[in-house]
C-alpha cells in the first residue's frame, strides 16, 4: 500500500545560476566599459554610451560572433538590464525637450515608446 513519493513539478522556473551568466556579463560589461572610454573622442561625443555600446555589440556579433558560453549572460543582458538602461535613457528628457521637438518630434517619440513596450512584453512572457 505504500506507494513511492512522486515527484512534484512546480511552475516556476529553475533558478536564476550566476555561475552561467557571468561570462556574457563580463563581456557586455567590457563592452558597456568600451563604450564609455570611445564616448571620451571629441567626434563620438555626441553619441551616448548606451548607443555606442549597442553599436559595439552589434560590430562583435557580426564579425567575431559570439561562443555559446557567453549566450547565457548576452540574453540576460539584452531582457534585463538592457531595457532598464533605456528606462534610465529615456529619463534624460526633460520635458522642454520634448515640447522643443515640436508635435512631429512629440508623436514620434510617442509611437516608439508604445512600441517599444509592446513589442517587448513577448520577452517577459
């Protein structure tokens, strides 16, 4: 009559391993590092750090790639800590800014961040 224990399954996912994210956090971190010293240049100047850095990786993962060790740290980077740099971005604006755009600029700005958040909420899902 005694039956074995079952295993019980939970819905939540494994636990977040920083062992495993740690060398793609590495290497956007030096990225992120890179990007702050280029911003330095008087004709990169204009360009934020965020920027440059989104710009870097794109030139890594075109030309060199990236080894699968580092795909981990990458994915948490791009779902986590990315969007909160562009949170942090976007909180640079003050509002005369936004009014000195002019209502072209204003929707623009408008229509992004509206699909910006939108198209992101498949990420979290």
């Amino acid at each position: 009559m005694d039956n074995p224990p079952t295993q019980i399954t939970t819905p939540f996912p494994k636990p977040f391993q920083l062992k495993v994210v740690i060398p793609g956090l590495l290497l956007t971190s030096g990225l992120a590092l890179f990007a702050t010293s280029l911003k330095k240049i008087p004709s990169l100047s204009f360009l934020s750090a965020l920027i440059l850095a989104i710009l870097l990786g794109i030139v890594v993962k075109n030309t060199i790639g990236t080894p699968k060790i580092f795909q981990p740290g990458i994915t948490f980077t791009l779902k986590r800590i990315l969007r909160l740099a562009i949170i942090l971005l976007g909180l640079q604006l003050s509002l005369p800014q936004v009014i000195a755009v002019g209502p072209i600029g204003l929707g623009i700005v408008i229509v992004t961040l509206v699909s910006t958040f939108f198209g992101s909420i498949p990420l979290f899902i």
